[in-house]
C-alpha cells in the first residue's frame, strides 16, 4: 500500500514536471524523512513547477513564499495585532502555518529573514513573544535559489544549510521532455488542473513508517565511515555534522522506501551521500556555501575510497 501511493505521488508530479526524474525521488525522500529540500539551480528549469506539483499532490494547506530583500522575520512567521474588541493582542499567523510551504528564491532575502525559518525547520513550531505554536504535520519547507553568483543574492549561513536534508539540482532537460514542456506548457494550465492523490493524514501515517525501515550495524558503521572521511580530508574545511550522518541514514530509508523495501542497502547510502552531504561541507579552497560542484567531487571520491559492507 505505501508503495502504491509513493508511485502515484511520483506519477502525479511527473505528469507536469518533465525534467530530472531524481529529482522528484530526492524530493520525495525529503517528504518521507520529515525533512525539508533545497532546490538549487539557475532560473527558468523548473524549481518551481517540481515543488508546487508536490503541494499539489497533496491534500493540506500550501502557502507560497516569494522571499525579497525587504521581507521582515514578521511577514513570515506572523505578527501580534491589537483587537479593539477582545482589548488585547491576537497573533495572526504568518504563511509559514501550512504544511507543504514553498520559499521561492530564499538566498534573495536577508539574513535576518533566513534565521527565521531555523526553528519551524528544526522543531515544527515558531515562537513569538513567549508564546509557541506548534506546526501541522505534515509539515515540509522546500526551497529554491539561484547559484550564489548571481546577482542580488545573500549567502545562506551554515546552520541553516545544515537543516536542509537535501539539496537538488534540477538541470536542464533532455531534448524529448524540453519538447513536451514546450508542447504542453505545464507551468500554466496542467499545473493548475493537477488534483491531490494523497491526503495529508495520509503523508504522515508514510513519514511515521520510515522508522520501521531496518537498518544493519554494517550500514550504520558505512554511514560512520564515510561521514569520518568527510571530517578528515585535507580538502574539506568542514565536514558532515552528526545532525548530517542521522540526515544520511533517515534519507536512506526514504529511499528504500520509494523501492518498496523495508530494509536498506549500501546503494541508498550511496545515492543519497552527495544530495545529503554536498551542502554540510565547505572546501578549504572556498570561504561560502556555494561550492556544490567542487565539493561533489571531493565526496565522489571519499565515495571511491570508503569500502562498501557485503
């Protein structure tokens, strides 16, 4: 049964997304692990069309963020009005009180704004002047920005790169589906036509199996053996956090999962290491978090190097 809705989910964003099937695994691995996606590349391939197909696969609450230099912490997460009537302060809550939030072009806001996304993203609530309020479940963050060299773009800070569980890179698509997207034109009428096959309650009762998916001492010890690699190349300035090895494992079995297995294998550690890993390093050649092609292939080769349990 959970196989068959991960497929129909699947089915369901690639009638209107026709670019890089991982990317729709990455992102449903995302969705399983309780985690949040980072969707990095240039503009015009299609970010934005693969995280709103997944919100709309789903029956719950979808807000849309559009993420601009001056958007206050406020205007995200909500603000405290005086109520005539009631003589006191009410909390409205902001778009971040949904359960699939899309942040559209995240590194164009400020700093300021950014961190105020750390606790939702972490703990699923947000506090406001001494009060919290928990979020819903199922409740995901997918993002999307532009690489870091373009213009008008802030650095996403270390930290909060670290609370993303994965980071996609779409690309562009091969020439059949670029000729369907320009036949079809699905960011317009067929996205909008799209209809839930999931319902919220649903989603979660997936998510809460992802625990039951087993997984041997061997691999743990091969998750523990890459991430040390990481923490010891002479090339990385920093490596894969322990909050990066528990992201490694959980999308591991995401991804075991999406194959219909209840139980993972050395190839999902291998396919999620450098979508899991690739933002959590930093190259001592570079001082920011947008070296992603330079570090892939340093963890390509830790990759290479680290023996695979039999």
């Amino acid at each position: 049964m959970s196989k068959q809705m991960i497929d129909r989910l699947r089915e369901n964003i690639q009638s209107v997304f026709f670019g890089n099937s991982k990317a729709v695994d990455l992102l449903l691995v995302g969705l399983l692990a309780r985690g949040h996606v980072l969707i990095e590349d240039v503009p015009g391939v299609g970010k934005t069309v693969l995280a709103r197909s997944l919100a709309r696969s789903i029956d719950c609450r979808f807000s849309r963020i559009q993420l601009t230099p001056d958007l206050m912490p406020g205007d995200v997460l909500g603000v405290s009005v005086f109520n005539n009537q009631s003589h006191g302060f009410e909390f409205k809550p902001g778009p971040v009180f949904a359960n699939i939030v899309l942040a559209d072009e995240i590194n164009r806001t400020t700093p300021r704004t950014q961190s105020a996304l750390l606790e939702a993203m972490s703990e699923e609530q947000v506090s406001i002047e001494n009060q919290t309020f928990p979020l819903e479940r199922p409740f995901m963050l997918v993002a999307t920005q532009n690489p870091f060299e373009f213009e008008g773009t802030y650095h996403l800070p270390e930290n909060q790169l670290d609370r993303f569980l994965v980071r996609i890179t779409v690309g562009y698509p091969q020439r059949d589906a670029e000729h369907q997207i320009l036949s079809t034109r699905p960011g317009r009428a067929a996205l909008d036509a799209l209809r839930p096959v999931a319902t919220g309650r649903q989603v979660v009762e997936l998510q809460d199996q992802l625990p039951n998916v087993k997984t041997d001492a061997a691999i743990i010890e091969y998750v523990l053996d890459l991430v040390q690699a990481t923490r010891d190349n002479a090339e990385l300035r920093l490596g894969v956090s322990p909050r990066g090895a528990l992201a490694l494992a959980e999308a591991a079995q995401g991804r075991a999962m999406i194959a219909g297995r209840d139980y993972v294998v050395p190839d999902d550690i291998k396919e999620m290491f450098i979508p899991v890993c690739s933002h959590r390093v930093l190259g001592k050649s570079y001082v920011h978090n947008g070296d992603a092609h330079g570090t892939d292939a340093i963890l390509r080769a830790i990759l290479g190097h680290v023996a695979v349990p039999r």
